[in-house]
C-alpha cells in the first residue's frame, strides 16, 4: 500500500483510507489542475489563467501554475475561508475577492475571463479535469485489487465522475458512493431531479464542497449519472464528530470536506461490502479556529478515544 493509505478494522468489513490531505497543497485538486494546465502548456503556453474557488481549487491552481510558469488570477467569493485565502497569496496566485456566494465570484471571474482574454480553469467541469482527478481510481485499483466499494466526497463532481469512470472501466460491480453534507447537497438533489437544479448556500463545515454545477454544467452531471451508484448525506455533527475522530484517534487533520465520507461510515450510514472499502479523505485544508473549536469542544467533553 502507498505511505498515503491506512487502514482500520470495521467490525463489518476492510475500511481503508485514501490520504489526499498528504497532497501538496493539502488536496486532491492539485491532480486534475496539474493535468489540465501541463495539457495548456503544450496547446496555448501564452496564455494568463484564471480560477474561481472556495479555496482548495484556487491553491492547486496557483501552485501548478507557479510551477509551469503561468500568470494565475484566482477569484474567490468575499466568504471565502480566510486561511484558504492567504494560503494562495504565500504559493504566489493573485487574488480578486468579488461577491457573497460562489456562484456570484463565478460571474465575476467569468466577465474577467473574458474582458483579459484569459484560460478559466474550471473546477470540475472539464474533461482534463475530471481526468487528473481519475488518477486516484488507477491508485486505488493498483493499491487495493479486491476493491469493493469507493466512497467519495461529492460536490460538483469532478473528484466522483474521475474516480468513479476509472473503477467503473475495471469492474461494473465496483459500487461507487458520493457523500455530501446535508447543508446544500447540490448533486444529490440534481440527480434525484434528473436535471441540475440550483440550491441556496448554506454555512457548514465543508465549505470545500459548497457551490452550484455551473449554469450550463456539460460532464460531471451526465457522469454522476452513469457512475454513482447511491448518495450518502451527512449531518454538521456527524462531519463534525469524524474531523475529531481522524485526530484524536489517528492523528491527522482532515478538513470538513475530506471528513464526510469517514462521517458516512462513523455514523453507520454507509452499508460496508464484502470487498474492501475505499474512503477517499479529500483534503485538509481546515481553518485553524475551525479545528480548534472542535478540538475544545469534543475535548472539553472528555471524548477522547481509549488507547489513542
Ligand atoms: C473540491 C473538493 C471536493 C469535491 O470535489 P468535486 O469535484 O467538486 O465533487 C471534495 N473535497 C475537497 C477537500 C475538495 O476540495
């Protein structure tokens, strides 16, 4: 198994951990922006970039283009999370802060785009995207042969629709599960109406996966369609209680979004396999107040886990 795996014994079944929080950059995003600004490089390298992002996006995107030499203009919401921001100011993005919501930074970077004739990046609605962010099926396939299920924080789609097309490709009967929090679960409600629908953004601990599928969203909704087999939805104190699990018991810092596959499983709301257990742990970018208030809480209450 890679150094980035772990694995712990569930009373049903083999769960094992996909660490993306060990990435540079602290998330799986930093594959698919690599993928898709090393394809510019050779097709269009005069180009300047342009991201918009609640964070994770915006970081991997400002360091793949530092380390091709791209121009990177990263366009967050004026909510975004403060040491996400400043995370993309020290790897060298420059910032615009524009509007109250994603979805308003988006228009924003959009009209940008085009007024400077620059490359948007999108975060998960590009096929080179959704490519790069499929390298981890191929881990997972090569790590994990017996794999029987993946579990796979679900927002736009980009991480699920790469994972989920590669393990598909392999093995059908691989089942393919996306988890979101129930705060604005954008995907789940665009499947379950057979369309992408807009909802209102809503405060939760996953702010990584807070936004809309974009207004004219081409792929990732399509994919989810053919390769997610079921969605999971989990509640602020079940993400909440698996941020502190993943510290206290293993001693990593896992950020809201990366924690809500572990929170399907903590809870007892995911139904294990006989076959081995992927949980993708996205990222773990999270804002150190965030974490500390957590770490208070759940300590102060004399959580702690026996033998930890
Ligand atoms: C972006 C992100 C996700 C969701 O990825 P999508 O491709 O939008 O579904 C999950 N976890 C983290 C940490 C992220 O940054």
């Amino acid at each position: 198994m890679l150094q980035t795996d772990l694995s712990v014994k569930d009373p049903a079944g083999q769960i094992h951990f996909k660490l993306e929080n060990f990435q540079p950059t602290g998330s799986f995003k930093i594959r698919g922006a690599t993928n898709k600004i090393l394809r510019l490089r050779e097709a269009d390298p005069q180009t300047g970039i342009i991201a918009v992002s609640t964070g994770n996006h915006g970081k991997a995107v400002a360091y793949a283009a530092s380390m091709t030499g791209f121009q990177a203009l990263i366009c967050l919401s004026e909510s975004a999370d403060q040491g996400k921001v400043q995370a993309i100011r020290r790897i060298g993005g420059e910032i615009e802060q524009f509007g109250s919501s994603y979805d308003e930074a988006a228009k924003h970077a959009a009209r940008l785009a085009e007024e400077r004739s620059l490359t948007m990046i999108h975060p998960f609605d590009d096929l080179e995207i959704i490519e790069g962010q499929g390298t981890i099926g191929l881990e997972l396939l090569e790590d994990l042969p017996q794999i029987g299920q993946a579990v796979v924080p679900l927002s736009g789609g980009g991480l699920i629709s790469g994972i989920g097309s590669v393990l598909k490709w392999a093995d059908p009967s691989i089942k393919v599960i996306g988890v979101s929090m129930e705060a604005g679960a954008v995907m789940q409600a665009s499947l379950r109406a057979g369309r992408p629908v807009e909802l209102p953004e809503e405060k939760t601990l996953a702010d990584a996966l807070v936004g809309g599928l974009g207004e004219e969203n081409q792929f990732t909704f399509h994919l989810c369609q053919k390769v997610v087999d079921r969605t999971l939805l989990v509640s602020e104190s079940e993400i909440e209680e698996a941020i502190w699990y993943m510290a206290d018991r293993h001693h990593l810092i896992v950020e809201g979004g990366g924690a809500v596959g572990i929170a399907a499983w903590r809870s007892g709301k995911l139904p294990l396999v006989d076959r081995p257990t992927a949980i993708v742990v996205s990222g773990g970018n999270i804002d150190n107040s965030v974490f500390a208030g957590i770490v208070q809480r759940k300590f102060g209450k004399g959580e702690g886990t026996p033998g930890s």
